[in-house]
C-alpha cells in the first residue's frame, strides 16, 4: 500500500486516492477500499513500526 503502480514509495494516503480515482466510485474495489480502508491503514502502521520507519522516513529511502 505505499508503492505506486510505477514502483515508487507513496503514502497511503496518495495510494488509497490513486486507486480510487483509477476505479471510480462505485466500483467493487473502491467499495472494498472503504470497507477494508482502516484494517489496511493499520498494517501499513504496524509494518512501518516494526521496522523502524515513519511515513516520511520510508519516503526517503527511494
């Protein structure tokens, strides 16, 4: 959830946005996005803890 469909490091919040606009609202998968969106908020969270890493440190490291 934090690799862009080119490879690169993004947030979540410009992955989850980048789906949905790629989708459209009302499509099975923005439809999933809404349902699962804070289930994978917190993966992304609990994997970027584990590691070490914050948001803007996992940036950095493209």
């Amino acid at each position: 959830m934090t690799t862009s469909p080119t490879g690169g490091l993004i947030t979540i919040d410009d992955r989850l946005k980048d789906i949905r606009e790629r989708y459209g609202a009302g499509s099975v998968v923005s439809n999933f996005l809404d349902t699962a969106e804070s289930e994978l908020r917190q993966a992304v969270n609990d994997v970027q803890i584990k590691y070490g890493l914050s948001p803007d440190r996992a940036l950095l490291l493209r």
